[in-house]
C-alpha cells in the first residue's frame, strides 16, 4: 500500500443549527455535535485507508462555547497519525454566527478509527506520508497520544466494571 498524505483524506463539513438539534437552552445538544464530528472524522477515515471502519475511541471532548440555534458550524478533519489498522483523526469546530459572522474555536477532539475486513477484524492501513515539519509535529504528538491510549484500552480491557 502506497503511503498517503493528510491532503488526501482531508474533510470539512458545514451545518446550520436547527431547532431538532438544540436543547431546553436553545443551545445545540452536546450530544448531536458528537455525532457530527464522528461521521466527519469517519470520512477521513475511510478516505484514508478506502475499507469499512469502526470508531475505537474519542479522547476527551471539551466544549468551549455555546453553540446557538441558526449557529453556522464547521467541522474539518485530519489524520495527525497511524497505527498498522488504526488512524487517529484530529477534528477542529468552529461555529460563527450567522448575523454578526463572529466566529468561535468550540472544540478539538482526537477521534481513532480501527479499519476492518467484512467479518469486523482488524486490517492494515496506509502509511502517513510526512511532508512537513507541521506533519511530523503532528505525527509525534499523536504518537504521544496513541500510547497513552493504548495504556487507557489495557487497563479498561484488564479490569472492567462488575455487573
Ligand atoms: C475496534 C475493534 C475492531 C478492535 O478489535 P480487536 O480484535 O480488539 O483488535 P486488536 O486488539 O487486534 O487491535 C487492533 C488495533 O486496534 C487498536 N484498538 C483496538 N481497540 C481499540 C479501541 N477501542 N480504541 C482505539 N484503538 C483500538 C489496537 O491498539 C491495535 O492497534 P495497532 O494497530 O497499534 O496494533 C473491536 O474492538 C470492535 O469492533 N469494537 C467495537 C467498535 C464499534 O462498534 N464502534 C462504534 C460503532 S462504529
């Protein structure tokens, strides 16, 4: 498999916010912008190693600013890093007032997908082609997150909560 660049897999998406996407505040449902940012990250995904995927994990996800109904948000999407079956996507949200066109940074999340054959295992993906020294930032650091994920995953796998 040939390496790919970043580039190559890059998405963006706009949405305005709706009333079925906001909460009791008028605000938009915390949970809503998760779904988006997954489906978002989830095309760089497949963009990316061209199989199914299936979300791992989503590292914490800190909300920085309501977002108000009529809001226009954006999300983009990137792969900072890889694994031999997994990629991390780097999404960034931004929502900008429709009025005003004030625009606000809402949050960052690091999302890793785990690229899959038909029966649901694991199978290699491309390399990450490094072209800059921006890149090879990015890579390192997701590097640093990916083993601190992978202690997080051990953990959780060797002691699950009783039920
Ligand atoms: C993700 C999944 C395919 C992994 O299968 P598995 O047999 O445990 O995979 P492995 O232990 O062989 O791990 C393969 C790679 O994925 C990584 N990985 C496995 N589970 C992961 C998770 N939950 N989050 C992040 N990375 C994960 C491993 O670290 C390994 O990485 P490597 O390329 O650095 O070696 C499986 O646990 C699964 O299907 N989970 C449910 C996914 C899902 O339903 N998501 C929500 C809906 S899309």
């Amino acid at each position: 498999m040939d390496p790919k660049s970043w580039k190559e897999s890059f998405a963006m998406v706009q949405r305005v916010v709706l009333p079925p996407d906001t909460n009791v505040f008028g605000n938009l449902y915390g949970g809503r912008l998760m779904e988006w940012i997954d489906n978002v990250a989830s095309i760089s995904a497949f963009k990316h190693s061209r199989s199914k995927v299936v979300t791992g994990s989503i590292d914490s996800l800190y909300f920085l600013t309501p977002i108000k109904m009529g809001d226009i948000v954006t999300i983009e999407s990137k792969i900072d890093y890889v694994t031999r079956e997994t990629m991390e996507v780097e999404t960034t949200v931004f929502t900008e007032d429709h009025n005003t066109a004030v625009k606000r940074f809402a949050t960052r999340a690091f999302l890793t997908y785990v690229a899959v054959d038909d029966l649901g295992k694991p199978v290699q993906v491309p390399d990450l082609k490094i072209e800059t020294e921006e890149d090879r930032t990015r890579w390192d650091e997701g590097a640093r997150r990916s083993e601190h994920r992978k202690k997080q995953l051990k953990e959780i796998k060797q002691f699950p909560p009783k039920f």
